[in-house]
C-alpha cells in the first residue's frame, strides 16, 4: 500500500503525477540513497536532501512531495550526525539554538509555500540554491581552530540566518545544512568541523517540525522516508570519521564537485519539466 497520502492540488495549479517505486528494485535503490546520504551528511554536515530529493523524483514522486518525505528522512540522519559531532566537541549549542530559533519561523513558511507552488517553479528554486551554496563553497577555506564569538550582532545575525535558512528549508526539501555550513564559517567565523556539526544540531529540531507540516499538507510518503532515514543513520558516523581526515580546504572542493554533478543533473530535468508543461499547454 502507498504510504504517500495524496495532497490537494493548490489553486490553479494542475493536479501532478505522484507514483513511488516501491518494487524491490525501488527498495533497494532507496537503502542505498540512504548510505549514501548517511556519508555525505557526516562528512559535510548536511541533512542530505540534496540526494534525497532528485532521487525520489527519479523513483516516481512529484517535487514537493520529494521535498516534504525528504524533510522526514533528514530527521534520524541528523541525529546520528550530531552525536557523532558532539563526541568530538565539534558542537556549538548556544549557536545552534539560536539558528534553530529562526529556523522555526522559517520553516513554516517554507512548508506553506510548498503547498502552493508550481512544480516548475520548485525545479528552478532548486537550481538556484545549488548555484548559491557552490559559489559560497568556492569562496571558502575555513580554519580548524576557530570559534563563533557571541555578540548581539552575531546572536541577531544567527536569527536572521537562520528564518532565510528555514525558509528555504521547507521549500526545498533540504535540512539547511547545504545553507548553514558554508555561512557558520564565512559569515560567523567557525571552523569546519564545528560549522557542521552545530548545523546538523540546528535543523534537527526545524526537520522535526517542517515535517509535522507537511505531513498535516498531507505531502509525505512515510515509508520511503524511514526506509533512507533510518540507513543514512547507520552510516552518518562513518561520513563523520572521514570529515576528521581532510583537510579544510579540501573538504570545501569535495562538496563543490559534488554539488557541480548535481546542478548539472538538476538543470536538465528543470528543462526538460518545462518542455513537458508546454507540450501539455499547446495540446490543450
């Protein structure tokens, strides 16, 4: 039985295919996504909806409801990542409960806008985002040993972060990490390790409640997101272990090639999503 329960179409938006693979082949193919997702999260401190998200597109799901079940699976993933983290010392909880505090706000709005924009819309939202957390990795070369220096314009900073982050969050199906990594380090001075380990801390909760959301929108396919969430929680520890082993520097090259293979996939099919509206507007 489909565990998807269907959601209503927005105003004026057409009604979009939803049919998940869940043949054994699908199954397998999600127990990998989540290994997969469970590594990249401990390695670069992301919920991994950036994996998430264009594979169960790729399975059947429509984008939003990809978004909304990808959400749900970032929950365990992050978890396991933060103890992981935390066993190290490379957690900033004063920080991390600041940019949650603005991430809750932001991912309300998130998730209210999911439900209401086009499927078109959310492809190129998606490659917008990816574009931006490229350059801002590009951009990077963090230091091991720093530390976020709390001051009101840093305590205000992490608010204001941390609603954008939020935002972007529900809309987009990701934990935020994508977001808050580059910008603990950059914008607030943290070292790698702490960046993403105070990042994993921060959109636990903000997955927690987006998801309660979506699921009240009626947007998430439970199974499928328990089948990656729970993997990616086995195997977030391992990803953890091989963030200790690189270099900065050579973390942030490694999150931008692997962001560049994405954004190129994520470009074709945002086009390809929009040559198939047309062809279904001059039909009519």
């Amino acid at each position: 039985m489909n565990a998807t329960i269907e959601a209503e179409p927005a105003a004026g938006a057409a009604l979009d295919e939803n049919h998940l693979d869940e043949s054994p082949r699908g199954l397998i193919i999600m127990a990998v996504v989540g290994v997969a997702v469970g590594i990249l999260s401990g390695l670069f401190g992301i919920g991994g909806g950036t994996v998430i998200v264009p594979a169960l597109v790729w399975l059947g799901l429509t984008q939003r409801h990809a978004a909304a079940t990808s959400m749900m699976a970032i929950v365990p993933t992050a978890v396991s990542g933060v103890a992981s983290y935390a066993f190290e010392g490379d957690v900033d909880w004063i920080a991390a409960l600041i940019v949650f505090a603005g991430m809750f706000v932001g991912g309300q709005i998130g998730s209210w806008l999911l439900s209401r924009l086009s499927e078109i819309v959310l492809r190129w939202a998606f490659v917008v985002f990816l574009l931006f957390v490229m350059v801002n990795q590009a951009m990077s070369n963090p230091s091991r040993d720093s530390r976020i220096e709390m001051t009101v314009a840093t305590v205000v900073g992490l608010v204001a972060f941390g609603v954008v982050a939020g935002i972007l969050a529900g809309l987009l199906g990701i934990g935020g990490g994508a977001i808050c990594v580059p910008a603990l380090s950059i914008l607030f001075g943290a070292s790698d390790l702490i960046a993403r380990g105070t990042s994993l801390l921060a959109m636990f909760p903000n997955a927690i409640t987006t998801s309660v959301a979506n699921a009240r929108r009626h947007m998430v396919h439970v199974k499928a997101a328990l089948i990656i969430g729970v993997v990616a929680a086995l195997t977030a520890p391992l990803g953890t272990w091989m963030a200790a082993s690189v270099t900065p520097r050579a973390g942030a090259i490694m999150f931008t090639v692997y962001l560049g293979v994405l954004l190129v996939r994520s470009v074709f099919v945002a086009c390809k999503a929009m040559q198939a509206a047309k062809a279904a507007k001059q039909a009519r």
